[in-house]
C-alpha cells in the first residue's frame, strides 16, 4: 500500500456534472497538495494545505474547490468543468516546515472531461 | 515563463552506458534542486536532490551536479538500467527546499535499452 492514496484511478465527466476526486495520506504528514500535470507541461501546483488551513491557491479557477477536513484527508470537488481541465491530478504530501524538498506523491486521478 | 526548463523531451541510452538528464533554470534565487522519477500509472517518486552550497551530491549509481554560474544541473545514472526508463522531472525551490514553492520542470522520458 502505496502512503498517499487516490481515488478514483479515473474520471469520465461532462461538463454539466460534479465530482469529487479524494486522496488520503498514511505518513503522519501535516501538509497536502493538488497537483495538475497536462500533456507536454510541467507539473502546476493547485493548492497547499498546511494544518489544515489552505495557505496558497495558485490562481486556480473556482471550477475547483479544493477541501481538508483532517491532515490525513483532501478532497478536489470539481463542477462545471471544462475539456481543457482534462489532465492528471495529484495528490501529495509532506512534513510542512522540512526542508527536505520532499513531496510523497499519490498515484493520480486521470479525468477526462467531455 | 517557465523557470525550470528540461529541453530534451526523450533519451535513449542503451544498459549499462551512462544516462545524463539536463535542466536549465532562469531563477537565480532557487537554493534547492531535486530529481524526482515517474512510472506509468504511478506518480512521482523523490530520488536525489542538492543544494546550493554543493556542487554535486551522490547516492549509489545517481550523481547530481550543479553548475550556478550557468544556472544548469544534470543528473546522471551509471551503469544505467531498464529498470530506470522512466520519466525524470527536475524541480527547484526557492526558501531552501520548502516543499510549497517547488517548480517542476516538464520532465525527460529516458529509454534504457537491453
């Protein structure tokens, strides 16, 4: 078992629909992320939670609402999407306040959106 | 802009040559450099990482070296492997490695053949 879990694997959605992609973290950390990898781009954050609290939102378009109830569980609720959004998610965590540059990344939702 | 530029898109080496994995950067006040690796349908994996004070950091068959005044580090893995065809992405923070401010590159897929 992998220590940051995501679920769905994949995602098939119409623009009209809401879904939730869910990620849970077995490592203890303190600090989540969102993550969005497209084809031929770099890896763009989203959104960081540190404690729970969002302390950076990365100009992300309020089609996607990003929620932490807990330090072990972070949720991307996403509605009115575009095709454009089609990409990979990822979640990841860490120990907020390491230095170690190490993010501990989930496995990824593939959406697609029609 | 991208400030984290990895130009060669694929590499191709054949087992137990050497594999060098460019990235160029344009922010002069990242402090901290990381290699993380990517297999399909997995997500990104953390593999070696340096800091600005260094020039290079080693650990077994991966070597990083940091070249400041030009801005630019490699990554290299010998003897390389087939079992290291993977997709290498090179990030870069500012803050010394804090784990919110990492920018990712656009990643290089090397191809070990046997």
């Amino acid at each position: 078992e992998t220590g940051v879990t995501q679920t769905p694997r994949h995602l098939v959605m119409g623009m009209t629909n809401k879904k939730s992609l869910k990620c849970e973290q077995h490592l203890g950390h303190n600090a989540m992320y969102w993550y969005k990898q497209s084809a031929k781009k770099p890896l763009e954050l989203m959104f960081v939670y540190s404690l729970e609290e969002r302390v950076e939102n990365n100009s992300v378009p309020s089609r996607f609402s990003p929620e932490c109830p807990n330090s072990s569980h972070l949720f991307l609720h996403l509605h009115t999407l575009q095709p454009e959004d089609s990409a990979l998610y990822l979640c990841a965590s860490s120990q907020d306040g390491g230095l170690s540059g190490e993010l501990f990344f989930g496995e990824g939702s593939r959406l697609t959106v029609l | 802009d991208q400030q984290v530029k990895q130009n060669s898109p694929s590499l191709s080496v054949q087992e137990g040559r050497i594999s060098i994995l460019n990235c160029d950067y344009t922010n002069s006040m990242f402090d901290y450099f990381l290699w993380y690796k990517k297999y399909p349908a997995e997500g990104p994996t953390f593999l070696i990482s340096i800091s600005s004070i260094k020039d290079k950091n080693e650990d077994g068959r991966f070597t990083v070296f940091l070249n400041k005044s030009a801005k630019h580090l490699s990554l290299h893995i010998v003897p390389s492997q087939p079992g290291d065809s993977a997709v290498y992405f090179c990030a870069a923070s500012r803050g010394g490695g804090a784990t919110n401010k990492l920018i990712f590159g656009t990643g290089t897929l090397l191809a070990v053949q046997p």
